[in-house]
C-alpha cells in the first residue's frame, strides 16, 4: 500500500510536465503565421493659394533705447536772439517732419535791419544810375570839344567821370552784400531741417 502511493506520488508530476510539455507545444505549432505587408504611404494634405503682394503692418513691441538711425547733430542757433517759439514735437522721442519749424528766434531786428539794408541797397543803385546819367552827359560834352584838347589818357577818365562810376558801382556791391547778410540773418531765425528729425535730447 505504502509503495503504490510513493509511486503515484513520484508519477504524477513527470505525467503532469509530459502533458503540459505536449500542449505548449501544440498551441506553439499551431499558431497563424503572420505575412509582412509593404508599408502603405500616405500623402500629406496641403492647401495651394494664389501669391499676391500686398502691404502688411507689422507693429512690433518692444523695450530699449530708441537711438536715431543717421547722425546725430546738435541743434544750435547761427543767430542770437530770444526764442519766440518751438515746434510742438519738440520733446525727447519726439519725430518733427522735414521742412517744419523747429526754433523760431524772435526776428523783429533782423526785419529791421533788412529793410536799412535794402533802403541803402536802394540809394546805391539810384547814385550809380545818376552817375551813368552824369557819364553821358560828360560823354556829349567831350565829344563837342573834338579836338580843340589834347588829352591823355587819365585826363580823358576824369573828364568822362569813370573814376567816379567805379566807385558808386563799388558802394552799390558793398549795400548789396550787407542786404545778402541781413537777409540770410533774417531766414537763419527761424531754423528747420530738410529732413526728418527725431529728438533726442532738449538740453541746453
């Protein structure tokens, strides 16, 4: 009795692992072979649109120190006076237009000098033209002499008063560069630029 259980004990795990064994391999056997299939491609969906120019803004935010894009220039007055006053721009980070008014210097003596210097630009022309008036008549009068006179040359220039043209032709140039410089003292009172400007700085 005792041997029949010892074998039965001994037998029935080898059974057991036999079977198991037998049935692993079964189900191994029998499994559906997989076949490989080529890798299908798939094309990417695009939208194609006509190309037109046009104009975007673009506006971009941002933190810095705005600097000018040319050179840098100081505004300084070429002539003294009070300032009468400034463009409404005119503040750091500011933009003025080109051509616009930037200091206007107050000009009421600059006005008043250019009218002194025309009024003698004025008188200058007037000497010169009653001195060719005088010249000609000189001229009739010498003619009429003929030649009851010898004259020599330097004789003959004071005789047809050329001496004296020159100089109210000379005092004429004279009035005429005082008017050039009091005008262009009366346009240096107000000061602009021909291009645009971007303020930096309003210091003195």
């Amino acid at each position: 009795m005792v041997q029949r259980w010892v074998k039965s004990r001994v037998l029935l795990p080898a059974v057991l692992s036999m079977g198991f064994a037998i049935v692993s391999y079964a189900l191994i056997a029998s499994t559906p072979e997989s076949k490989k299939r080529k890798a299908e491609y798939i094309a990417p969906l695009v939208e194609v649109v006509d190309v037109k120019e046009s104009t975007h803004e673009v506006v971009v935010n941002a933190q810095g120190l705005v600097g000018a894009a040319g050179q840098e220039i100081a505004l300084k007055p070429q002539v003294s006076g009070r300032i009468e006053a400034v463009h409404s721009n005119f503040r750091p980070g500011a933009l003025i237009p080109a051509g616009q008014i930037i200091v206007q210097i107050e000009k009421s003596d600059y006005e008043i000098a250019l009218d002194e210097a025309a009024a003698k630009l004025a008188k200058a022309k007037a000497s010169v033209a009653l001195e060719k008036g005088q010249q000609q008549i000189a001229r009739e009068e010498f003619e009429l002499l003929g030649d009851d006179f010898d004259f020599d040359e330097n004789s003959r220039a004071l005789a047809l008063r050329a001496p004296q043209l020159k100089q109210f032709e000379a005092e004429e140039a004279i009035a005429q560069s005082a008017y050039d410089r009091a005008r262009l003292a009366l346009e240096r009172t107000h000061m602009r630029l021909p291009y645009d400007v971007l303020v930096l700085d309003t210091a003195a």
